[in-house]
C-alpha cells in the first residue's frame, strides 16, 4: 500500500468506533476490532471485501482461508463461516472495508464483457491479494466517505470501478456466479433460501436439487464444489451457528433449544456442538459470556 493509503488507514482507526459502522454509502461498512479470537460465527451474505490492516481467518466447511492487509475476499452466496481476527490490538486495530456487491452492476459487465462459459466445479468464495489499481480505488472511496456533498455523484462510480477493477482480475469467477445467481441459472441458490428456511425441519434431497433445477446426483456435486460442505453439513452448521447465536444472546435450556432447532435429541445436538465448537453447549455459553464480561 502507498504512503498516502497507509495515511487515510492511520486516520481512520483513531476516530472509527470498534464493531462494524455502517457509510453513507449504503453499501459500504467499515469493520474494526481492537481483541484478537473469534467473532459471532454468521451465515456470510454474498460479499466482496478488502483487509486494510491486521490479519483474519476464515473457515468455511473444511476450508480455512488465512488473509491479511491487502488481500481481497469474495464470496457468492451465503455461507456459514467461522471468523477469527488476528494479532490486532488497540494501537493497531484489525480494519476492514466490506462492500455489498451490487448483482445488476456485475451483470452489466458481464454482459459488456467477452462470453464467458459459466463457471462450475469451483468454489464460491475465494482470497486473492488486491492490485496497485485495485487498491487506489479503495483509497479513494475511502477518502470519499469524509465529502458527503460529493457522495451522491462519485460513490456510485468508485464503487463500479472496484467492481470492475476485481472482474478484471482473479476474482471474476466469484463475481460472475453472483450474476448467474441473479438471472435465469441461479445454480444452487435456490436450495440455499430453502434450507435456510427449513432448517428446523426435516429436508429431502430430490426437493433441493428440484429447486435448483438439477439432477440430486449433479446437485451434490455442485453444492459441495461451490461451498465445500454437502447439503446436510450446511444445515447442521446453520442450526449450530444459530444455537450458539441464542446461547450468547440468553440462558436457555439445552434441551429445548435443541428441540427448537430440529434435534431428535440433546445428546445429538451436543455431540455435534462439540465436534464444531470443542466444547459442550452449557460450558461454551458460561466461557462465552464470562469473555463477555471480562470485556
């Protein structure tokens, strides 16, 4: 990053809130964290974002992307993901800038574009190292957000170019399946929104692969490339995500919360809680907000 970059990050941390903080750009929010560890895990929305100092992991499935300041994710659909955030502190707090992709703004370049063959086989997020044109546009949508007399006009056009600026460079894959997830071929998105609905009740494959128009032995396969976990191991992420998300939020009894979640059983429900989370419901829930408290 250039002198000039390092300066506008230097200015931010010192006057940003910790947390995520919402632009005036509507699209835009600014992620600061001053305690390194692992943060809510969250059902992911398709997204496109920048480190800007510190480090980050991510696990998604069984894959584990480890990025750091100047490094560019992108994901196309929404996933379950674990996040760490690493060595940062309150001298040097972990910064990120995440922008909520715009689907008709990358169709528009896909179709300005040379025909592409959709995209199949590969995974629907990935981690690539951000270029010097890449990065100066971040800089100045960065520098933007302090003029809001010119917001309206400029922020619209800097927040096109990055688009622009990442479909020109190793993220296209990424971003060409958030435009087929907006049109005619949505590809597994549609099974995405009814296991998310569902994922308390029981779900058969015949009805996922129907909803994304596909063969059960083609929807498999897609659906594990694309996210890296088969069907059933996203809803169990989803409802373990969920149940840590209410532990944290409330005292709530184990058993009923697994029966709320569509558990047959509490001892399934910790059985499968420790082998995500290392530890029994009950005793993480304590852990959790003891931490809570401690802060």
């Amino acid at each position: 990053m250039t002198d000039a970059f390092l300066h506008t990050i230097d200015r931010m941390a010192g006057r940003m809130r910790e947390g995520e903080t919402p632009t005036a750009l509507h699209s835009v929010s600014i992620l600061k964290v001053m305690t390194p560890g692992e943060l809510a895990p969250e059902l992911q929305k398709p997204v496109v974002s920048l480190i800007l100092q510190g480090e980050k992991r991510l696990t998604i499935g069984g894959d584990v992307l480890h990025y750091r300041a100047g490094d560019t994710y992108a994901a196309a659909i929404d996933l379950p993901t674990r996040i760490e955030i690493l060595g940062c502190s309150r001298s040097r707090p972990y910064l990120a800038v995440t922008l909520r992709p715009d689907r008709a703004l990358i169709g528009d370049l896909a179709r300005r574009s040379e025909p592409r063959a959709p995209v199949s086989g590969m995974r629907a997020f990935a981690v690539h190292s951000a270029d010097a044109e890449l990065l100066d546009a971040y800089r100045r949508l960065l520098r933007l957000l302090d003029r809001p007399d010119e917001l309206d006009v400029m922020g619209p056009l800097i927040e096109r170019e990055i688009l622009f600026r990442l479909w020109q460079g190793p993220q296209r894959p990424v971003l060409l399946k958030i435009a087929e997830n907006g049109g005619r071929n949505s590809g597994i998105e549609p099974a995405i929104a009814l296991i998310r609905r569902g994922y308390a009740t029981p779900l058969l494959a015949a009805d996922l692969a129907k909803a994304s128009g596909m063969s059960v032995a083609t929807f498999y396969r897609r659906f594990k490339a694309e996210t890296g976990m088969s069907p059933l191991q996203y809803r169990t992420r989803l409802r373990l995500y969920e149940a840590r998300r209410r532990l944290l939020a409330a005292p709530t009894h184990v058993a009923r919360l697994a029966f709320d979640l569509g558990y047959e059983s509490a001892s399934q429900f910790s059985r499968e809680y420790v082998r995500e989370f290392g530890v029994p419901p009950a005793r993480d829930a304590a852990r959790l907000h003891a931490t809570m408290a401690a802060g």
